[in-house]
C-alpha cells in the first residue's frame, strides 16, 4: 500500500541532527498485526510522505481536519496493507521551532491550530482519535474477524498508548467546568 524511505532530521539550515528509524516496515498478512506494529512505532508519521497507491488512498477518509489525522491515515493503509521501507535515508525532515509539533506540543494546542474557534472549549482531541481510529477499523475492507481482532489490538495497544490523555482530558472536562463557577 505504501513505501517510504528512512529519515534524516535536519536543522533550519539543512544540516543533519540526526537520523530516525521510523520502524514502520508493515509487512504481514494479518491487518491486526501491521495495526499493531504501527500503534506501538508510530511517532512522526514520516510515512505518510511516502508514495501511497492511489486504490488505497481512494479507500481511506484522507486527512481531516484534526490533530493527529495522519494517524488515523496510516492506520487505515495499514489495514489495507503492507508497508515497505527503504533502507536509504531520502526524505530529509525539517525540525525546528516553528513546525506543528514543536509550536502545538498538547493535544489541546494542536485543536485549536486545527480549529481557532475552539479555544476556550475543553479539548478532547485524545477521544476524537481514538473514535476515527475505531471508525477506520469498522470501515476496512476488512473481514469481519478480521474486524474484531484489529478491534481488540486497537483496544490494548491504542489503549495503553493513548489511557493517559484520555484520562487527563476527562479531568479537564469534568473538573472545568466546576472550577468556572
């Protein structure tokens, strides 16, 4: 479904920082298993500049318009198919202070980079990627064990990665609010 080569991270002048192992080379027969794989390696999401058939990508919801979509983009490829990656260092990633990440760092920053209106709401950013990453998973072409089983990994890898800003958000949202009075 995709390919991508190894990163570089380079400065505001080019030059190298340092090198990235994405660890993204998805290549196994079982969605949950490249699901898996991804939920646990996913950081910078390098490979979503990487060549992508267009078949799959027709498939999938393309970005939206909220943190962390690329995401929910490679989740969806990945439970479409395998990923290679190539072992040279072609895609050279620019790192500094003004990128996405680096100027958004919470996920109630990157919200409000993705939709200013919503500044003063409580942000539950954490919540609306977990339920598009389990909206990928309903709409894979998928069987419907193999549907449960990307389920269930969804469920303990997604889970364990994401329980603390899920936990720290519905603080945020319950405590809010009682604070404001």
């Amino acid at each position: 479904m995709l390919a991508y080569p190894k990163t570089r991270l380079i400065d505001d002048d080019g030059q190298g920082i340092r090198d990235h192992d994405d660890g993204l080379d998805l290549r196994s027969p079982h969605p949950h298993e490249r699901l898996r794989q991804l939920l646990r390696a996913l950081g910078y999401a390098n490979p979503v500049y990487g060549v992508i058939r267009a078949s799959a990508l027709r498939q999938t919801r393309l970005l939206g318009s909220y943190a962390s979509s690329d995401y929910v983009l490679l989740a969806e490829l990945a439970l479409q198919g395998d990923f290679l990656e190539l072992p040279e260092r072609l895609f050279l990633r620019r790192i500094h202070t003004a990128m996405s990440r680096q100027a958004n760092p919470t996920a109630a920053e990157a919200a409000v980079w993705f939709q200013p209106k919503r500044a003063r709401r409580p942000s539950a950013e954490a919540w609306r990627l977990c339920f598009e990453h389990v909206v990928s998973i309903v709409r894979a072409p998928l069987s419907l064990r193999d549907k449960l089983r990307c389920s269930l990994t969804f469920a303990l890898v997604g889970g364990r990665r994401y329980s603390g800003h899920l936990v720290h958000e519905l603080r945020q949202i319950i405590v809010a609010p009682v604070h404001a009075r």
